[in-house]
C-alpha cells in the first residue's frame, strides 16, 4: 500500500467528530508511510465515481469512512470492475456490520491502525439485480452483507429521513413494530437454491414468503443472528426464509436471533446456495378473471433499498479485494 484514498461524507453525523476522526485515520497512514488523499462526497451515490476517480489518480487502497451505506457505495466501484484495489474501513456509522465482522475496533483510529496489518483478501460478494420501483427499469447492486426482499426492505424504507434523524436507531425498532402488527404480511415467491439434479427433475422449488434473506455474515447489530451459517470466507450465500404471511413469524424468530434463546420457528428456514430468485405473487380475485395487483415488494441490499421484484441475487466468485485480519 502505497497511496491510499479515504472517502467520506463531510455532512454526516457530528461533521466535526468525523472530520476528527478522518483527518486521525489518515495521520495512523502517513506513519506508516503511505501518502493520503481525503476525498470529500458531495452527492447520495458520489462516493462510486469518486471511488473510480482515485483509483485512477494512482491509489492503490482505498478506505470508505462512514457506515455500511458509504461501504456500499464504493463497493459498487471495485466488483462492478474486479478491481485489485484492497477496500479498508473507517466505521463511523450507525451499524458498522462489516467492521463488527472484521473484529475492527469502533475506535476509528485504531481500526485503521489494525488494518495496516491486514493483509489483501480476494473474497466474493453477492449481486442482485431487480426492477426500478419508478421507472420500471434494470437495477444491478453488488453486496457485501446482506440482500433482503420483504419485511426488512420494507422497514428500510420507512425508516430514512426525519424518522431515522429523530429517533436513530429506534426508529428501526418503531418501524418494525408497526409492520409486524398487521394482520397479514405481503407474500411472494421465492425459489431458494436447489441441486441441479432436482431442478431438472423437477423444476425450480417455489416457497410461499413475506421475507427471503441472502446473507454473507451471521450477525447484525439491529436484527440479531439471523444466519448463524453465513461467513465472508465462504463462496456461498446463508439463505434465510420467512414462510407464509404471518407477523408472529417475526416475533418467533427475534426471540432466537437477537436475544439468542433456543426457540425452534418451524416457519424458518436456512439453507446455502449460491442463487435466489424471487417473484411477485400475482394471485386472481375470486369473483373476476382480473389479475389483482398488490403493492409493490421492496428489495434491499447493505441496508440501501433498491427497488422491487422480480429480483434474482447470485454470488459473484472473488469479486473484489477486502483488507482483513488472517483468521
């Protein structure tokens, strides 16, 4: 490593903490011997082109400042293209997924003291592409944590704007309590992987959900364990599904993620594959040949909605670069 760039959002949280906190990351750098290059954003989604522009300028690392949202964002970067250029972290956000799967301190400066240890690790991300819930059109994503249809994308996107600036974290909470008390969640279908053999005998399996999951780690801060399976090191993905439409589903199975009681929700279901497919259920009113159109089912990725199905996630084998501790 040689030259870094360190992306960040000036206009974040406490600007003047964080500003701290990156101008720290960068002096723990420069000790080191590698020269810098602070790279403000300016705009939602600035941080991919920016991303590009200094790899270009001759940075052989860069470093996303910010939480899993700013993460994502230069991802986009470096799987969209294969890129070598090793991605490290700065957490100052809310949820830090990722850094908490790395074992980085919450200390900005010392995960960044941690990292120049770290040696470059070829690792594979999940892609997901789906439909443009305005326009209709193709939306492709790469993903480092997790891609969910349903529920959680729905609590999403809920919980962006004055919601989240007033209420922070519990704001998910509220949310998510608000959606779990209707009588009956949104459904769709989903066709979780399957072996060759039997897709051929028998054509794709097709589950009735309110929630699939692809995961590439065991544990979120806000939703608990929910793919105790599911690892970085992996070339798979920890599929998690929701079945039916019941919102004590939800109930059951938070009892086992986040506060990690031994409750069996037979309604789960884990298994790992490389592939998920997911439709929207398009059932007929009894009394009319009408097809009845629902609302539309949402689809996220790293936290970020996208927009809605069909949506089909796939593992991309060793797509980018993550800086990351040996074991």
């Amino acid at each position: 490593m040689r030259k870094a760039a360190i992306l960040f959002n000036p206009a974040s949280g406490s600007q003047r903490r964080n500003l701290a906190a990156v101008n720290g990351a960068a002096d723990v750098l420069r000790a080191a011997g590698i020269d810098v290059e602070l790279v403000p954003t300016f705009a939602a989604g600035s941080a991919t082109t920016q991303a590009k522009e200094a790899i270009h300028g001759g940075c052989d690392a860069v470093f996303a400042a910010g939480g899993d949202g700013t993460m994502f964002e230069v991802l986009q970067a470096l799987a969209a293209g294969h890129s070598p250029i090793p991605l490290g972290l700065i957490p100052l956000g809310t949820g830090n997924v990722l850094a908490e799967a790395l074992n980085l301190p919450r200390d900005p400066v010392e995960a960044v003291r941690k990292q120049i240890t770290f040696a470059p690790r070829r690792i594979s991300c999940g892609r997901v592409e789906c439909a443009d819930e305005r326009t209709g059109s193709n939306v492709v994503r790469y993903f480092t944590l997790m891609c969910g249809v349903g529920m959680d994308a729905e609590m999403l996107a809920m919980t962006q704007g004055e919601s989240k600036r007033n209420l922070g974290q519990l704001a998910y909470y509220v949310n998510a309590m608000r959606l779990m008390m209707q009588w009956k969640l949104p459904t769709f279908t989903a066709e979780p992987p399957t072996t060759a053999a039997a897709a051929d005998a028998f054509g794709p399996r097709k589950v009735t959900v309110s929630q699939a999951c692809a995961c590439r780690v065991s544990n979120f801060r806000l939703a608990g364990r929910i793919a105790p399976g599911a690892s970085l090191e992996r070339d798979d993905f920890e599929v998690v599904l929701y079945k039916g439409g019941s919102p004590l589903t939800y109930l059951h199975e938070s009892l086992q993620s986040v506060w990690r009681l031994n409750v069996h929700v037979p309604e789960v279901e884990r298994l790992h594959g490389k592939e998920l497919v997911c439709r929207s259920a398009l059932p007929k009113d009894p009394d009319s040949t009408q097809t009845v159109r629902l609302r539309p089912v949402r689809v996220e990725a790293d936290g970020e909605v996208l927009g809605t199905l069909p949506a089909r996630i796939n593992i991309q084998p060793y797509a980018f670069t993550l800086l990351m501790p040996e074991n």
